[in-house]
C-alpha cells in the first residue's frame, strides 16, 4: 500500500460522559447531515462547548442513538488543530494522519481490522516524505473508504486559525480529496466565526472551493437550555462536592443565561466564596463584576465580528443602530447571544455579559 466504531471513552476534559440526549436537536441535524454526505460546520462563541459537543457526536453510543443501525458504519475521527506541531500545510497532514490512525488503532469495526495492517505505514510515510505527503493522506482515506462502505469525517477542532494562517493549497487539497470520495467523506469544522471572515477578503477567492462546501449546512451552537445547564450544575456540585439550594441553581442559570463558560466560572466564584444566593440582588453582588466571569465575556467578545460588537454595545447602552449593526441582530439571535424581549424586541442573553457590553468601547 505504502512503499469507528472508535472504543473513545467519549468524556470531556472534566472526565464527564455527556447523557445521550445532550444538545438533542442540534447533534441530530449534524449527525443527520453528515451521514447523508453533507459536509457541516459549527459556529460558536468562545467556552460556549464546542469541543464538548464534538467529544459527544464522536461517542459510537451517540450515533447509535441518533443514526440507528446507520451507526454501524460511521466513523467520526476528532482532528484537534490546536494541536498541530506549526503552520505549514505539512503540520495539517501529519495531525490528521495521526488522529486517523489513532482512530483506526482503536476501532472495532470489522472491515477496519481487515485492512489495518495495510494502513499501518501511512504515518511514517507522511513524516518521511514531506513533500508528497498529501499524496499518502488521500491514499491511504482513499484505500479505507474504496475497501469499505464505511463512512468517514474528519471532525476539526478549533478550526479558525487553521482557516485564518495556513496557504490556500491546503484547503484546496482537502475539497480535491474530499471530491475523490464524495459523499463517504465528510468534514465537520467547530469555529468561533463563520468562514471566510478569518481571512482577509482579498483571499476570499482562493478558498472559496472548500468553504462552499459548508455554506448550505453551518449551524449556531448557542449557550445551554435550562435541562443541559442543569446537567453541567449537578456535575459541578459532585465535583466540588458543594450542593446549591434550587433557587440558586435557577439564579445561576438565568444570570449566566446558559453560557457553559459563565456557568463554571461563577459556580467557582459560589463555592470560594461558600456562598449560594436565593434572591438576585445578592447573586448580582457576587458575580456581575467578577474577574473570572469577566474574563469569560471577553473569550465572547474577542469572537465575534466588528458589528456584532457593536450591535451588542449599543442595545446595552440603549443607542440606535446603523443598518449594518441590525443586520447583525440574526447572527447573534443565532449564536444565543440575544434573545426576544418579554415586552418586545430583543435583550442580551446574560446580566453578566450585560454588563460587560456596557463598558465596551466601539469596535472599528
């Protein structure tokens, strides 16, 4: 050849397995799209759970209980690019190399252990031959899904700075060889803007081939509904071994408004504290202008586009809005960031981020 069923534990960083039900609708549509051969992308702001949602839709019990027998199948392998070694082309292939073979390594499918031995020199091959080793990538995703009707995507993490700093020839190898295999190879991409925007629309052009394969199947993953918050509270309090009364745990989740990143940091802010609110005034005290909960506001902010920024600092002080910073009002509604008013128009998601927005200087 060369000269999953994965057996993941599929838990997060905080050793946590994910109920199979978590971010119900928004894990069927992916699953749904990627196993009908569409390629798909998630966007979300920052420490919104992202990479926990990616870790969930790669567990073989998920796509069980999402794509049925269809599971059998469907390998998703995780492609963490914040792990790659630099920023060339190269440093892509040899990370996906190896979480693919990692991948391969660890499965239990019987047509993938069939033909492990085949794929084993793929790696190396890669590694020692820098200047084809495209050519060993395709070949050896390539050989897989010939030999197989397996179903494969590459699932990128933290994909933006991928998108952002890496040579255009990158990105039209992988359209090339996801055309070689269409419809048996997909991708799945999680990035905190939607693409083009990370790079300068100059380039716009050179690229255009591969994120057109995502422009029909692009998906906002807001902050959590009150049943996953609820979740990630329960496992905080185990961890901590610190139980909220359940007025504060329904204070927490409205003044956070579900955000993952908020809901940790002023959980942690509770339990230093030894503290659990039951009325809002004494919750605000606590964490409107915590430095924690700052910090997560600013992972949000730094994520977003220009008007998006400012749409959000006018609604909290209250000013008109340009055309522009309207327009902007869809694509934050989408990301959760703004909601529907009780009295009619829109409010920021959080008290926190609120806050925050305020104090905001305008984004130019």
């Amino acid at each position: 050849m060369f000269s999953s069923r994965g057996r993941s534990s599929g838990r997060d960083r905080d050793g946590k397995k994910q109920t199979l039900d978590y971010r119900y609708q928004l894990t069927r549509d992916l699953l749904t799209n990627l196993h009908r051969g569409e390629c798909c992308a998630v966007i979300g702001v920052g420490s919104c759970g992202k990479s926990r949602l990616l870790l969930h839709l790669s567990r073989p019990e998920t796509l069980e209980y999402h794509l049925g027998d269809g599971a059998e199948d469907h390998i998703i392998v995780t492609v963490q690019c914040n792990a790659f070694m630099g920023d060339t082309a190269w440093h892509a292939y040899e990370g996906i190399t190896r979480n693919f073979m990692e991948a391969i390594n660890t499965s239990d499918h019987p047509q993938v252990d069939r033909l492990r031995r085949d794929l084993e020199p793929m790696y190396q091959a890669v590694k020692d031959d820098k200047d084809v080793a495209f050519r060993h990538v395709a070949d050896g995703i390539s050989y897989l899904l010939s030999k197989t009707r397996i179903k494969l995507t590459l699932c990128f993490d933290e994909f933006d700075f991928v998108f952002e700093k890496f040579d255009a020839q990158l990105f039209r190898n992988l359209r090339a060889l996801r055309n070689a295999n269409k419809y048996q190879l997909t991708y799945l991409l999680a990035v905190r803007q939607q693409l083009p925007y990370q790079r300068d629309p100059e380039s716009w052009a050179d690229v255009e081939e591969f994120y057109e394969l995502f422009s029909d199947n692009s998906f906002a993953i807001g902050p959590y509904d009150e049943r996953d918050a609820g979740e990630m509270i329960a496992d905080l309090e185990r961890r901590y071994e610190f139980r909220l009364k359940k007025e504060t745990r329904d204070l927490l989740y409205e003044i956070t408004g579900g955000h993952s990143g908020l809901i940790g940091a002023s959980f942690r802010v509770l339990e230093t504290a030894k503290q659990a609110p039951t009325n809002a005034r004494e919750m605000e005290r606590l964490l409107l202008n915590e430095q924690s909960n700052y910090k997560e506001c600013r992972k949000i902010w730094d994520s977003l586009l220009r008007d998006e920024c400012n749409a959000l600092r006018r609604l909290a002080l209250n000013q008109r809005m340009n055309r522009e910073e309207q327009n902007a009002l869809g694509s934050l509604k989408a990301k959760g960031l703004i909601r529907d008013g009780q009295r009619g128009g829109v409010v920021i998601f959080s008290p926190i981020f609120y806050e925050f927005a305020r104090v905001q200087e305008e984004a130019r």
